[in-house]
C-alpha cells in the first residue's frame, strides 16, 4: 500500500495506519458545517485521520480544535496529521471512548461551541474482516443515543452540533435529539447523481427550535463531472476543484 498522503490546499492527509480512509462523507461535513456562531471551541468525535478538525481549522479561527479517537491507530494517525500541519498548535486529539471524554469533560463544566462528528452508522448485524473498520463502522462502537446524549451535556447553550447520516436514518435520528433537547435547525439531503436516490442528510441541531432551512445538494451530473454545487463547496480544498 502506498504512503503517499491525500493532498488537499492545504494541508496533506497521511491514512496508512487506519482502516477508514479519505472519503466524501467527511468532506461534505467539513464544507458545510456552519460557523456563523464563530466558535471559539470545536470538538470532532471519532476523529479518524482527523480530516474534518483539519477542515475546521482551515475555515475558522477556533483556539482550540479537540478531537477524540477510540481506536488506537486512528488516534496515532490523526496526531500525525495534526503536527504536520500548519495549525498544530490549535489541534489535539484525546486518545479514549467518547463516553469516558463527556465523563472528564463534563465533570470539569467545560463546553464546546461546535461539535461536529462523522459517525459510524451500520447498524446491521453484520461484521467486517477488520476489527478496527468494524468499530469505525458500526454503531456497537458508539450508539446514536450515546452520541446525542454525550452532546446534550457538553454543547454550549448556544452551540452547534452538525452530523452526517444516511439519509434513511434521519427521521429517527432527529427523535433521538429531540429527547435530548437538540432540535434541527438545517439540514441538505445528498444525492450521487440526478437519477440516484437520496443518500446522506447533513444535520444541524441546537438547543433552540428554529424553522428548518432545507437544501439538497447532487454531486455529479455523470461520473466525475461534479455540480456547480458541490466545486462551489468544495473548492477551498480539493486541488483539481
């Protein structure tokens, strides 16, 4: 396999030592969560190569950029990652369960503006060859219930919590939030091409009850002839965009 890193504008992704590679779920989350409440603390849950706190970083000023990683190569990975590029000193990534991180963080009554997370989201009894892509993938690793309730108790009353999911799992997503007072406030449903069906929601939640701002978005018209759409998202980063 070669080591040769993912380049975007910016900054290079090194993924030898993970099972999950650069993929455009992560991307998408990293383009579109909104930071017009200006965080100034942004926490990534299941940071894998630590894509998206690297997206963060690009886009915004936060100070402080956590991430926290459960797999262990996973987590050796995103620190690679994170001390090669030029904003190391705003990255961190805590090697441990999200859980066992709300734990310690909330004891401590510290808060995050942003909190952005890719999560697993096979929910299927199913397995993969790969341990470590089984706990990436699947939802035995962290639940949804878990997720959203660890978010509830350390977002800020003003926060933000922004996902990506399938898009077959969004109604029952959003219940879960609602009942940890988390309420969606925009969402863009994803589609592959024009003729594909819907495929990913991209969520943001907060404590506050909004009307919902609705948006789809198609990433191709035909293979690798993207939409206005998706360059426009996407060019900040992607060098051939």
């Amino acid at each position: 396999m070669s080591d040769k890193p993912f380049q975007f504008k910016e900054f290079s992704i090194y993924q030898e030592k993970t099972s999950m590679k650069v993929g455009t779920d992560a991307v998408l989350l990293g383009v579109w969560t909104s930071l017009d409440n200006f965080p100034d603390k942004i926490l990534d849950i299941g940071s894998g190569t630590g894509i998206i706190s690297l997206m963060l970083a690009q886009r915004s000023d936060a100070e402080t950029i956590d991430a926290v990683e459960i797999d262990e190569n996973a987590y050796e990975q995103s620190v690679e990652n994170f001390e090669k590029s030029i904003w190391a000193d705003r990255l961190y990534c805590y090697h441990c369960s999200f859980e066992e991180f709300v734990d310690e963080i909330s004891s401590e009554k510290e808060t995050y503006d942003l909190i952005v997370s890719n999560p697993p989201f096979y929910t299927e009894n199913a397995e993969t060859p790969s341990e470590s892509r089984t706990k990436a993938r699947f939802t035995s690793a962290l639940s949804f219930e878990d997720l959203l309730l660890g978010v509830s108790k350390i977002l800020t009353e003003e926060g933000v919590f922004s996902t990506i999911i399938p898009f077959k799992e969004e109604n029952d997503f959003v219940k879960l939030a609602n009942q940890n007072n988390l309420f969606l406030n925009k969402v863009c449903r994803v589609q592959g091409n024009p003729t594909s069906k819907l495929k990913r929601s991209l969520l943001s939640f907060s404590f506050q009850k909004t009307d919902v701002i609705e948006s789809n978005l198609i990433i191709e018209t035909e293979r690798h002839q993207y939409t206005k759409e998706y360059i426009n998202l996407t060019k900040d980063f992607y060098i051939k965009m």
